[in-house]
C-alpha cells in the first residue's frame, strides 16, 4: 500500500486546513454581500414608497385645494390643477397598491373617493346645485384624508415590519455565520490533531528505539509505521540495532577468546617466573632477584585483569536474566558493610549507615554485588581516618541510595566516564588505591537491568553517588 510521505502528510494537512478555513470565510463574505445586497435593495424600495406616500399626501392637498378653488371661481385653470394634481396622485396611489398588497382595499377606496369629488366638482352646473356639490366634494375630500392617514399608518407599519425582518435575517446570518466558523475551526482542529497523532507517533517510536539503541537493549525489533519516510527511518535504526547486535556479539567472542588465549601462555609464564623465584633453576643475584620480583607481580597483575575481564563480560550477560522479589535494603546494606569490614579497618575507613527506604523488586544476589562494588569503590578512594556514609531514602515513586565518601572526588567532565568500563578518571591524590575500572561499571549494569539509575552528583568535596530504584509494586 502506497504511503504519503511526512512531507507530503503535513502540506496536505496544511493546505485542508486552509481549504476548510477559506471555504468558512468565502460562505461568511458571500452571506455577507447577500444581506448587504438585500439591504440596499430594501431600503431603496422602502425609501420610495414612502416617497410616494409623502408625494400622495402632497398631491390629495393640492387636488383639495384646486377643488375648492374651482367650485369658487369656476376658472378652468383651478379645473386643470384639480386635474393634474389627482393624475398625480393617482400614479404615486399605483405605485404605493404595487409595494403593498395589504394597501390594495384602501386603494380602491380612495379612487371610489377620488372618482365622487371629480364628479362633485366637474359636474353638470346647471343640473346640480353649487351648494350641493360642495357638500359632496367636501365629503369626499374629508374621506381621502382619512383614507391617506391610513395609507401613512400602513406605509409606517410596513417599513417597520419590513425593518424588522431584516433584523431577524441579519441574527440567522449572524448565527449561521458563527456555526460556520465554528465548525470550521473544530474541523481543522480535529483534522490537525489527527495529523499530528499521525506525524507525532511514529516519532515517538523512533525516540525509544534510539534510547534503547543507546541503552544497548537490542533484542527487541524496531517496527515504525506512520508516513513512508519515517518507515524508512524506522527501518534504517532496526538495521542499525541487528548491526550493533552483531557487533556486540562479535566484540564479546573476540573477548572471550582472546581472554583465554592469554590464560594459558601467561599461567605458564607465571609458573616459570616462580621457579626462577624459588632458586628452583639456580640461586639468583640480588639484581636477578629484583627482575624476577618485577615479572612476578606484573604476570599477576595481568592474570587479575584478565580474569576480571572475563567476569564483567560474564556479568553483562548474567545481569540480563533477574530473579525479581520484594526486598529490603537496610539489612542488604548492613550485609554488604559487614563483609567490607575488613578491607575498610585495613584502610582506617569507617562506614555510616543511616535512613531505611522501602521494599524494592529486585534480584538479591545481584542488587548486592552492585552495592559491594559501589561502597568498595567509596572505601577503596577514601583517606585514612574518613568516613563512608550510605544513606537510604524514598522519593515520589523511587527508592534512594546515596554512597558519599571524603576521598579525591569526580571532575565534572568525567561524571559521566566514570562508569565506563577500564575509566579510573584521573584522581589528584596518588595516595588512594586504583582499581581496575570496573566496579562502577558492574554497578551501572546491575542498576540499569532493575529498571533504575546510578550518577555522580556534583559535591564540592569527595564523591557522591546516587542510585535509583523503582519501588516494589
């Protein structure tokens, strides 16, 4: 199955998310000239009806007027504006029945009303009184006031309803505006949270199996899925840990081998320096007996370092495999103080124990060669007539064990070097015993299989180190 690539992932995240922003954005503007649109178009409409009432209005006082002025004078000219003005206001009276329905009744009565003062005014003199006429004039004229008041009231109460409506149109545009906006930001929200579960995931994947590459835990195949760069990425760093396996395996034959390949040569070049020693061959000058001094003790130097070398590369291998039960480090320490009695009196080191911390879930035989090493390291830098202090403690969710001594101490650059294998960092004072590099790093090993943690803490005299246990669940 093709896979997009991270790259790929996130331009296409980012451009739907613009997409889906764009597209709230466009619907809002276009909502947005529609109602302004539909704005315009009603108040134009509205503005000229009332206009036309306004010039209604007008008209009926001048076609009353030139009624008047025509049953007094009986001048054609006051006739001819009677005329032109109720021509007038006949057409604003159309345009007004054309907005509004609803004023379709009073428009009809208002002609009817209109029709009967023409007929009033422009009738047959001879035939009909003037007194008469001007009675029914009068009357018709008074009814087209009437009726024009209620042509005014319905214009004002159409442009108020009209108004309105246009309210209500603008607070649904307003709340679907405000739904669009809101989904549409919960929509690139949901869809940048999922792309970056997505892009983030496999990353995170990536960083544990770089940490185990770096803790050396190599036996677990690392697999990332996600986006088809980081799988090869994923599949690069799984390359790399079979590398390293094979690697690590091919350093510890080597080591083996090599080791046991220097047994035997070095056990019989040891068995003949003795002999030379032991007058065995001949008795020896005094000069001879120096140089033969000088062989034996490095031959036995050099048989100890080989064998401890075989045991620490026995020890990475056993420290992978723990018989895990509760147990407690108070009376593991005291132990452990106990069987380096003799070498701390040998030193004038004494060794305070304080505190007590809870239950770990540890491997006995092993947590107690980890603290023999790291209390026998404190004993063997410490001066004459000092202390060792071990203290025990609980913090949060951990178990504390902190060995601090008064000897040379740890330069800051080393802290972290001193735990290597064969590292006896440089120590100012000649006068404290070195050792051959491996205690703190047996220590390192049996500490990291338990899940925990040792470091050096800086301190301003001597040395002080902290390990960290997990407590027993």
């Amino acid at each position: 199955m093709l896979r997009p690539s991270f790259s790929s992932t996130l331009l296409a995240s980012f451009l739907s998310i613009v997409a889906i922003l764009s597209a709230a954005a466009i619907s809002g503007w276009l909502d947005l000239e529609s109602f302004a649109r539909d704005s315009r178009r009603s108040a134009a409409a509205l503005l000229e009806l009332n206009s036309d009432m306004q010039q209604l209005a007008e008209r009926t006082v001048d076609f009353e007027r030139g009624a008047r002025q025509y049953l007094v004078h009986e001048e054609i000219s006051f006739l001819e504006r009677f005329n032109g003005a109720r021509a007038e206001a006949l057409a604003a009276l159309a345009r007004i029945e054309a907005q509004l329905a609803d004023a379709a009744p009073l428009a009809s009565q208002w002609r009817e009303q209109a029709a009967a003062a023409e007929a009033a005014v422009a009738g047959d003199a001879t035939a009909v009184p003037l007194e008469l006429r001007s009675q029914a004039a009068a009357t018709a004229l008074a009814e087209l006031a009437r009726l024009n008041d209620d042509l005014a009231q319905a214009v004002r109460t159409h442009i108020i309803d009209s108004n309105g409506k246009l309210l209500d149109t603008l607070d649904q545009r307003r709340e679907q505006l405000t739904r669009q906006i809101l989904g549409a930001l919960a929509l690139s929200v949901v869809l940048a949270a999922l792309t970056g579960w997505w892009l983030l995931r496999p990353l995170r994947h990536i960083e544990r199996g770089i940490s185990d590459l770096g803790e050396n835990r190599l036996n677990q195949a690392i697999r990332i899925d996600g986006p088809a760069d980081l799988r090869r990425v994923g599949k690069q760093l799984d390359w790399l840990r079979v590398r390293l396996s094979e690697l690590e395996a091919n350093r510890n034959r080597v080591l083996r081998h090599v080791s046991h390949e220097l047994k035997t040569p070095l056990a019989s070049l040891r068995e003949g320096v003795s002999l030379l020693a032991d007058g065995v061959l001949g008795r020896l000058t005094p000069e001879q007996q120096e140089v033969t001094a000088i062989l034996e003790h490095n031959t036995r130097a050099l048989q100890e370092r080989i064998e401890q070398l075989l045991h620490y590369n026995a020890i990475q291998f056993d420290s992978r495999r723990l018989d895990l039960q509760p147990s407690a480090l108070l009376p593991m320490v005291r132990e452990v103080a106990s069987e380096l009695q003799l070498q701390a009196q040998a030193r004038g080191v004494a060794i305070d124990i304080v505190g007590d911390a809870p239950l770990v879930r540890a491997d006995p035989g092993k947590l107690r060669i980890a603290l023999s090493n790291l209390i026998a390291n404190a004993v063997g830098f410490s001066p004459t007539g000092s202390k060792v202090r071990v203290e025990l403690s609980a913090q949060d969710e951990k178990v504390l064990i902190d060995c601090i001594d008064d000897g040379p101490g740890i330069r800051p650059e080393e802290s972290e070097r001193i735990f290597e294998p064969f590292f006896q960092g440089s120590h100012p004072d000649e006068r404290t015993s070195k050792g051959t590099g491996l205690g703190l790093a047996i220590v390192r090993e049996f500490i990291a299989a338990h899940h925990g943690k040792v470091s050096a803490l800086p301190v301003e005299r001597g040395a002080h180190f902290r390990v960290e246990l997990p407590h027993a669940t």
